[in-house]
C-alpha cells in the first residue's frame, strides 16, 4: 500500500494552472507527525507535479499510515507510478 493516495480532478475551466492540496488525518498521529508528512508532500509536488502533472487539474495528496517511514525515493516512485495511470 502507497504512503499516500492521490486524487486528480480536472477543473475544465480553460485554464491551465495546476492546483494542489494535502490532507493528513489525526488517525496518522499527533500534529508533528501529521506536519511532517505534509512537508515530505509538498516536496514530492515541488519537485513532480511542474513537470509530469495533469494541467488544469486539481490535485490532492492525501497521507496515508507507514508514509513518514517510507524512503523519500519510494515516495517519488509512488508518485510517478500514479500520475503515470492518471495520464492514460
């Protein structure tokens, strides 16, 4: 199972702009657990979504349990593997 599950909603509005939202429920732990999941996030979406991201979409990212122990280049895999399918 992924460190986090990813939602694409194209917005069909004619602009090409990608958004991006997280979410970390408390289920995944305290506020410095759920913060630091947020961080490793945004910084898969900083460094994947300019260039393999579904333009004018909205993208959510949304943690899931094991994401914080999980190696930062699984994370990346992960994410590249599931834009990949939100491309076909």
């Amino acid at each position: 199972m992924p460190g986090f599950v990813l939602l694409v909603h194209p917005r069909d509005d004619g602009d090409a702009a990608m958004r991006i939202g997280f979410t970390v429920t408390k289920k995944i732990g305290n506020a410095v657990v759920r913060n630091r999941m947020k961080r490793r996030l945004r910084a898969l979406a900083r460094e994947l979504l300019p260039a393999e991201g579904v333009r004018g979409a909205d993208h959510v990212l949304i943690g899931r349990n094991g994401g914080n122990e999980r190696d930062f280049g699984q994370l990346r895999h992960e994410l590249r593997k599931a834009l990949r399918k939100v491309m076909r």
